[in-house]
C-alpha cells in the first residue's frame, strides 16, 4: 500500500493521481519491516528511534542524509523513502539519499512517488 498518508501535512497536496500501490523488492521490506519476534519492533523503528534521537542531540533542526553502498544503498533507498512521510524527519527539509551500486528496489510506480 501507498505508505503516504492522506492526512496530515498531505491535506493541502493534491496526490489524486498517485498509485494506491507500489512495487518494492520483498528482501529488502522484509529486512525492515518483519517485527522481531523478542521485542515486537521492526528494523526501521529501531533506527528511525535512534536516528531521531542523536539528531535532536545535537540540533533541534537537523536534516536527514542517508547513504549506503550496494545492499546498503537498497536499504537506504527505502528507509529514506519511508522516512521521507515520517515528519520526525521532514520538519526541516527533505531528506536526502546517496548510494552507490544500489540495486533496484522498487518498480516503476515506486520511482514515479519517489
């Protein structure tokens, strides 16, 4: 499903036209979002927590860069992705994501949201 929220700061865009699915590679959606089974937390919680947390360490008005090489950059791609309708991390600015040798992780409808 289309992880964009209708509501919120998205109110005032118009996103009629998005798809209401998108294509992204199982692998890498599972790595971060299958909830362990000791905690009940999923991988992107975790680091999302975290990042946010050391991000208001040592500014209230941080921005977000991602980066990863090859599966990192896979996994980047898609955590900033999700991060990017997290509003933690919008608040200041967009996100931005750098990788390098990233294989694909979404189809054609993920790119056109992204």
């Amino acid at each position: 499903r289309n992880p964009v929220p209708d509501s919120g700061n998205f109110k005032s865009t118009n996103f009629s036209k998005r798809p209401q699915t998108i294509k992204v590679h199982r692998g890498f959606h599972r790595y971060l979002f299958r909830r362990r089974k000791d905690t009940g937390t999923c991988k992107y919680d975790e680091i999302a927590t975290k990042v946010h947390e050391y991000g208001t360490d040592m500014s209230d008005d941080y921005t977000l860069h991602v980066t990863g090489h090859s599966l990192g950059g896979g996994l980047a791609t898609l955590f900033g992705f999700y991060a990017s309708t997290d509003e933690r991390f919008t608040k200041n600015g967009s996100i931005k994501i750098i990788n390098f040798g990233c294989p694909y992780v979404g189809g054609h409808a993920f790119g056109a949201v992204f």
